[in-house]
C-alpha cells in the first residue's frame, strides 16, 4: 500500500486534502472549515454542545480497530451525547494529533470513517485542529446540536415512580473488547492467528457502534417526553446512578429485565462471565437510558426495542438491584474507577 | 506541597471537585457542566465555534510554563480565535487527558488559570472530558461565541488596495521561547539556575499571552469592519498568506511598518536574530491581523496600537515584502512546516 509522508504536505495542506470533499448538509452551517472558526446559525433553537477525548493506549487499540471504524466512533460516541439530551447534532469540530508513523493514507483512512458517519447522521464537519504528537494518535471531537426551546431533556428530572427505560440490548461491547483483547494476547504470546469464533455481533457492537437517532425520533414522534435521559457509555450502573445522583433520586432495577443479545450472552457463559455483571458495568454500548412518567407506560410497552426494566424511587431507598432469586444489592458503579484500578 | 492523588476522587469526583466553583456568566448558558452536552441558547444569533488541541511536548514544555499559565493559554489562544471571527466568546469545554504524574493540585492549578482566563473573558465553562493518559498533558479546548446575523468576519474578503493593519507588536513571543529553551538548555547542561535578564517582557508574551477583546471592540466602536481577520498565531507570514489565498489576492508588506517591541528587538540582537524574521515566522502573538478599506484610514491612524503594515494586491502580483532597502522578497509561510523540518 502507498505511503504519502503527512510532511510532504505540511498543515495546511494536509487540511486541504482531508477535507477536500467534505459536504454542507446543515442550513444551519454557514462558514465551515479553514477559518478561525466555524459559523451557525442558530435563529429561534438552543444550541447542544458535547466533546470527548480519545487517545490511543486509553481508549482504543489498533492492533485490532481499523481506522475507518475508528473514525466513525469518534464521531459516534460525540452525537450519541447530543441524541442523549434529546437535541439532534447538526455540526462536528475533529482535531487529530498523530505521530510519524502515520501516513497520509492512515489518516485518510479515518476520515472516511469520520465522513460516512457525517453522511448517515446528516451532520456537517466545521472545523478542527491537526498537530503531531510524540506518541500515539489522540483525537478530540466536539458535536453540536440543536434543540427546540426548552425542549432538551437533561439528567436531572427523574421523578418518584418513573419508570426506568434502555433502548437495544446492553453488554455486548464489553464481550467485544473481552475477545479482542484475549486474541490480541493469544497473538502476541503464540502468534496464533485471531479466532473471533464468529461472534461478529459484539466485536460490530464495539468497534462500530450508532448513536440511537431512532430511538429519539419514536419517542418525539410518539410523544413521550423522558424526564430524565444519558446515553451508556460507562455501563448502566455508573450512568443510572447519574440520573439518580442530579434528579435527587433513587432507583429499583430488576436482573430479570436487563436485556442482553443471546450471542452475547453464551458467549459470556463460555468466558465464565456473568452477564449482569456485562451489561451493569461493561459500558461502550451507546444505548439510551431514560426515564418517563408511568402514564407512558402504555405507548411504550409494544416497542420491542425498548425494555423497561426499573423504576425511580425517592432518594432514602437508595439504589438498588433485585436479583433473579428475589434478593436486593446495592448497586455500584464501575467503569472508569474500576478500570483505573485494573 | 500536599500530594492528592487522583485515584482517590475517581472521574466524576475529579469533576466535581474541579467544577465546584465554576460561574455562570451568560445567560445564553443554559445548562452546563454534568450531563451528555451543554445547551446554549443563541436566539437571533449566529454560533461561532472554534478548537484547539494542546499536547505537552509539542505546545508546550511544563520544565518552564507554570500550570496556571498553561490553563489560561489554552482557553485565551481559543478565544484569540473567536475574536478573530469578529464575534464574542460565551462558552468554553475544556478535555484534559493526563498521566499519574499529575497530582490533584496540580489539576487544580491548571484550573485555576482555566477559571482566570473565563473571568476576564466572560465566558462559561460549559463541559469537557476527563481521561488517564500513558504520557504527558494533553488539553483540549473548544470555544463558542455569537455573533449578530451575518456580522462575522472571516479570511474571505479582502479586497484589492485594502490596507493590511496589526494590533500590538510582533515577534516577541517567539523571542520568550528562544531563551527559555536556552536556558533549559544550559540548566541541563551544566545545572545554572535560569538568566531570564529581565526579559519580562518576552517571556509574558510566551506565556501568558492575551486575546485582543480590545480591538474587537474599539472596531466595533468606531464602526470599522475588516473586510478579512485572523489571529496571528503562526507568525505573520503564514497568517498573512491565508488571508490572501482564501481571498484570492496578493499582497505587500513593508518591512520598515512592522512592529516590534524595543526591548524585544535588542534582545534579537542579542541573540544574533533578525527581528523582522522574528516577526514574519515567529507565531503565538495572538494579535489581530485584518484588512480595511482605504477609506477607514482616518479611523485607524491616530490608534497607537494598530499599525498600517501594507497593502492587498491583485493575486497576479504574488505576496511580497518590501525591505528597508528597497528590494522585493516573496513572502514564505514558516511556522509549522518550519518547525516539523527542525
């Protein structure tokens, strides 16, 4: 394959070329990329703002993302913010810093990825910063959004009795990543080549994840506004107990609702993992987690997608989970901390 | 000094402990730091976004930038970028990645410049993102301003025979590098303790730059429009020639108009540097760079603090500079390209 050294173009030029077919889909975008900064138009909306950090060694491995995925999750991970405050992302800014040994054919390669995700989620690219780095790739994007007045749904509102809600199936990346990683391992001790056992599923589920638009567009289309919604990135547990943290709140959860893929599932009996523990602390999965009155419980109960598996209650009762046998544990959020100290 | 390890707070006790006493300036601010996104109400106003990453190393040297002075640059050189735009800073997100080398204060110092510089500005940290990294400090800042409909000014517009002004002075910040790096140097070479020889001034313009909120408004003041602005972040030649090419014109320059400060100049001397090279190459400035009809030059002439630096061309006439002696120079962007080849 070709390699392009990025310094044969320096900055400006790597800018140039990188977004050279980039597309304005946003009425909204009126002055995008090569400037000091980007201009929107905002007239009569509220504006949603998110950003995340990605750097290599942390938050991702590429000896087993291909660059493309990865930049389609960067951007990914930064609507799933904006669709979790009911908004709908319409701009992003991406900066890259990279070392030598990317070359231009590498960094291509990500920002495909970066624009097929502007293209499915109708998003626009505006801006951004390119640096070289003394280690390793980081990337940071920024997605803004827009919402109407007061219609954004924060983490804050969870009310007494409000029924606890999450899109899809939860745990899944976490198995990803679990098989990726015991591959990788197997690799570099025996060179034996990955034997991803056919679990295209939870290895898709974390190297190319989707932000739940539609989720967002059933409920406005059916009229349910959540009192309280996040998206699960750090695992149910650490994100629920978010909810309940800023709406003063507490929660009941019910192991016998949480919902898990079924390949995911055996696939977590076969690595002698439980899966409760999966989707409660696995995290990565990009699944909404959001609240609503019981009052909605009729709208939402036929929608396959959306498993209802707990409800809010006054702060005193704590947070907890009701086991399959009946018994109640308190719930723990992992994720970040844990992974610290791992 | 007390030693706080990070660990001990986890991510989201970090947050909160760093954010405590963080300030709503705007009420355009609606909601901030702690959810999936921050949301800005900008009714009737066009959204300026602008984005920088910062990566220890590469942008700066923590051997001689104290932590404070690092949080306050990075929003500043952001908010440079807003100004730049013809628009005002409302909002701020901050990311900061780190490694375990970072104690808590020392996070807090960084914050404590980061809440300095929000303070002088005006704006509101709005959210961010917090991570571990496997090296160094790595920072960045996205900023948001408003401007009114279609009053943005971009790199676009200059126009033939429009005068090319300057805010401050030049190439000062480039000479505060030049001697801390020498310094460092020989502390590492044979343990002295730093001369800084009363440079103040040049070290200050490193280090603890400022974004020209200033001139913005005295433009704005005297009903001045540039037809073209941009900061001067990566010396005057690069900047100048985005300009130009962005507009599709030419330009001159006369060496005789560019303005230094004295005591930066001697020091050049000093060091056996030009001082017009030192201003054409040198970056970091953050001084506004625009162009404005002839007809505003009986606005603009009795402003100490803006200089009249040249003249736009026709783009068949290139970009040239004009020497003290009288001959023509084409104009060369240095700067990143420059630095990437040392």
């Amino acid at each position: 394959m070709a390699r392009t050294e990025i310094s044969t173009l320096g900055e400006f030029g790597l800018i140039d070329h990188l977004t050279k077919n980039n597309e304005i889909r946003n009425s909204s975008t009126i002055l995008t990329v090569g400037d000091d900064g980007a201009v929107i138009d905002h007239f009569g909306r509220q504006t949603v703002v998110s950003t995340d950090l990605l750097i290599e060694g942390i938050h991702f491995d590429l000896s087993y993302t291909p660059l493309k995925h990865l930049g389609y999750k960067s951007v990914v991970v930064n609507l799933s913010d904006i669709y979790a405050m009911n908004a709908t992302p319409t701009q992003i800014t991406v900066s890259i810093a990279f070392s030598n040994r990317f070359s231009l054919e590498a960094l291509e390669e990500f920002y495909d990825g970066v624009y097929a995700a502007c293209n499915l989620y109708n998003v626009d690219l505006v801006g951004g910063d390119t640096s070289s780095s003394n280690k390793g790739l980081i990337i940071s994007v920024t997605a803004i959004g827009e919402v109407a007045p007061d219609k954004f749904v924060s983490r804050k509102g969870a009310n007494n009795m409000d029924l606890i809600c999450v899109s899809g199936d939860l745990g899944a990346a976490f198995l990803g990543l679990t098989l990726l990683e015991r591959e990788k391992k197997i690799f570099a001790e025996t060179g034996s080549q990955p034997d991803l056992e056919n679990q295209a599923y939870i290895v898709g589920r974390l190297l190319k994840p989707e932000a739940r638009k539609d989720v967002v567009a059933w409920l406005n289309e059916n009229e349910i506004i959540p009192s309280a919604m996040i998206d699960v990135s750090d695992g149910l547990s650490s994100d629920l107990l978010h909810i309940c943290k800023q709406s003063d709140k507490g929660c009941v959860l019910y192991e016998d609702k949480l919902p898990i893929n079924d390949e995911a599932k055996e696939f977590a009996y076969k690595l002698q993992l439980d899966p409760t523990a999966c989707i409660l602390s696995g995290g990565e999965d990009y699944e909404l987690l959001f609240t609503i009155p019981q009052t909605d419980f009729e709208k939402i109960k036929n929608n396959p997608d959306i498993s209802v598996i707990g409800y809010i209650t006054e702060k005193e009762e704590g947070s907890n989970i009701i086991t399959r046998a009946g018994n109640k544990h308190k719930l723990v959020a992992q994720g970040w901390n844990h992974a610290k100290q791992n």
